[in-house]
C-alpha cells in the first residue's frame, strides 16, 4: 500500500512500524490517526475513513492487538483529549456506535465490515 507513493522521500514502512512497536513495547499510549485529507494537490489522497481501516490494519502489523489498535481509535483518544462523553459504550455516553460483521479483537479486518453506524444514538446507515 505505502510503496506505491510517489513522494519524496520514498516511505520507508519498516522504520514506522519499528518505531510504534518501540513504543508500544515501552508502554507509549498509542493513538490512531491517518493522513486523510480530500485537498487538490496533495500528493497523496487517502480516503476518510477507508485510510482508519487501514492504520488500525498498520498498527497490528507493528504489534498492537487488535483490542488495543481498536482502543487506539477509541478509548485512547477519547481519554487523552479529555471527551469524557465518548470512547466507550457505558451510561451517559454518546451512542456513537458501528456494528460490524465479525469479531474486531480477533480480527481487525472486521471492522471494514460495516453493517450499521450510529451517531448520537441515531441510525445513519452502513
């Protein structure tokens, strides 16, 4: 995916995936983000969403669980940006909410498997 790009540098994928599972291994709180963008002339122009799917992908391959890459695009976020409404499922939460077909902590592939989607508790479809 990554060696297809054509910037400069060239992006060299085994010193990112070296550095978050140094990282990881040492106890760093990881977060998920990616460089999706939709701006004319960028020089690469992931997809919202579609690039998530493919960072939580990335950061199993560095090491994560997928529990904890899930937790990387969640939780982590949440609680390191001080949303205390959000991150995870609970009483007085935001009912944001995307139903998968799968099991995303076995298989983080799962979560590209989008049977519903929820924002404030309200069904916006798949």
């Amino acid at each position: 995916m990554l060696r297809g790009l054509r910037i400069a540098p060239p992006v060299e994928f085994g010193h990112a995936r070296g550095s978050v599972r140094a990282a990881h291994a040492a106890g760093v709180t990881i977060l998920a983000g990616t460089d999706a963008n939709n701006e004319r002339g960028a020089p690469y122009r992931p997809v919202h969403g579609v690039a998530l799917h493919d960072e939580l992908a990335l950061l199993v391959d560095a090491g994560l669980s997928p529990a904890e890459a899930l937790r990387s695009a969640t939780a982590s976020p949440a609680e390191i940006f001080g949303l205390r409404d959000r991150g995870v499922i609970g009483a007085g939460r935001r009912a944001d909410l995307v139903l998968v077909d799968g099991d995303p902590t076995a298989d983080i592939g799962a979560v590209r498997r989008i049977r519903e989607v929820w924002i404030g508790g309200v069904s916006v479809g798949p």
